[in-house]
C-alpha cells in the first residue's frame, strides 16, 4: 500500500534522490487531488453552472454554438473547480515540500500569512461575485441594447467569470505584498505616506491593465484598491512600531 511522502523535519539531511522521490509522492498525491475534486465537481456541476450563472439578468441563459460545446464547456468548468477544491492540498504538498528549509518559528509566521491570505483570498472572491460580476454583466449586456440582442455564449462568459474572480483575487491580496515590501526593507510606512499620490496614480494604473473591458468594472475593481493600499500604509506604520518595540525590549534584555 502507497504511503502518502513523509514530511522532512528542518535540517534533516536527504540525498538527491530522496528529494525527487519524496518530489514524486506529491506530484501523485497533487494530481489526484485534483482528479478527485474534478470528479466530485462534476457530480455537482448542475449547482456549479447555476452559480455561475447567477450574475447574469433573469431573462438571460448561456448558449453553446456546437455539437461537443455542451461537454466541453462543462468539464471545463468542472476542471477548475477540482482545481480550486485540491488547491488546500496541493498548497499543503508544496508547503511539506519546502518546509524543511524553514526554521520553525518563522513557519509559524508563514502560516499565518496563509491564514490571512485565504481569508482576504475569500473577501475577494465574495466581492467580485455579490459586487462586481452583477454591475458589470449588467451594463455590459445592456449596452446599446437598441442595436444589439446579446447571446451569451456559455464558454467565454465563464472565462470573463473566472478571470474577474482571479483578478479581484489578486487585488485582495494587496496588503499582505506591501507588508512583505516592507519587512524586507524595500519600502518604508514614511515613504509610503510621502508617496501616497503616486501610489493611488499606480493603484489606477494596474486597475486599468486588469481584466474588465469596460468603466464600470474598472471603477468597481479601483474602489476596493485604494481602500486596501490605504490600508497597508497603517498596517505597515503598526509593524513597524511593533518591530521597533520588539527590538528596544531585545536591547533591554540584553543589557
């Protein structure tokens, strides 16, 4: 019986070998993760797509143009929901993987970044579907309605779906970037504050470079931007009077 790869503890020594093939055991272990999630999908793509769908007017469904588009669309979407299901075990497998070299109280630390990063992960994704994707769709469909009768065809209105989503995503995770900047010494709370109108410039640069064709899910993904850049500047102004305190008492103890 396979075993699932043994997780090596930090500075345990390992041959080249060992390496690959404990590299190997969680590739399996990712990829059927994976196969499981997509099965288990597809057992429940009904309730998927509906979800999917929700966003759209009520007068509204997808149409497919082909003989296989019905299939395919749908095990697409159902390959990025196992995908999405197995993402916990996969980032778990690489976390294992790479864990080693860590010592562990700065895992500790990592792992609470995830914890963080997920629940802004998900922030986001409740943003981008209550939010965004219904504004959005909803302007967009009706736009000159006079000249044009939208057909919504079922696989690039999930890609838009997806990519909003993935976008919004990302955008969420703004706070936990600059923190990083600023703990590794590239940016600095003060600078951040002198620089303030630049960086809310470059918020709306990156703002227009994401995924939304049109103004209004442009302005939606902004909004939600500036107010997290704003507040990474008060986060990274409360790390670092926290670093600072952290080093005085390690100077007092010292002495």
């Amino acid at each position: 019986m396979a075993r699932l790869p043994r997780r090596l503890s930090h500075g345990e020594e390992a041959t080249l070998a060992e390496h690959l093939d404990e590299l190997r055991g969680r590739l399996f272990v990712m990829i059927g993760a994976v196969v499981v999630g997509t099965i288990v999908a597809y057992v429940f793509h009904d309730r998927i797509l509906d979800w999917l769908n929700r966003p759209l007017p009520a007068h509204m469904r997808t149409v497919t143009l082909g003989i296989t588009e019905p299939f395919t669309t749908t095990l697409t979407v159902c390959l990025y929901a196992g995908i999405l299901a197995a993402l916990p075990v996969i980032l778990w497998q690489l976390w294992s993987f790479f864990a080693p070299a860590v010592e562990a109280r700065h895992e500790r630390k990592m792992l609470f970044l995830v914890a963080c990063s997920v629940a802004l992960g998900a922030a986001g994704v409740w943003f981008g579907y209550e939010i965004l994707l219904p504004r959005a769709i909803q302007f967009l469909t009706n736009y000159d309605k006079a000249h044009f009768d939208t057909l919504v065809q079922a696989k690039p209105y999930y890609s838009f779906v997806v990519t909003i989503l993935i976008g919004i995503v990302v955008i969420f995770q703004t706070p936990l970037a600059i923190l990083g900047l600023v703990a590794l010494g590239v940016l600095s709370s003060r600078t951040l504050r002198k620089q303030r109108r630049l960086g809310y410039f470059i918020t709306a640069v990156v703002a227009l470079a994401l995924p939304g064709p049109d103004l209004v899910t442009t302005t939606l993904e902004l909004m939600p931007m500036w107010i997290l850049f704003e507040g990474s500047i008060w986060l990274a102004f409360l790390f670092e009077r926290r670093r600072r305190k952290l080093s005085a008492d390690s100077a007092t103890l010292g002495a």
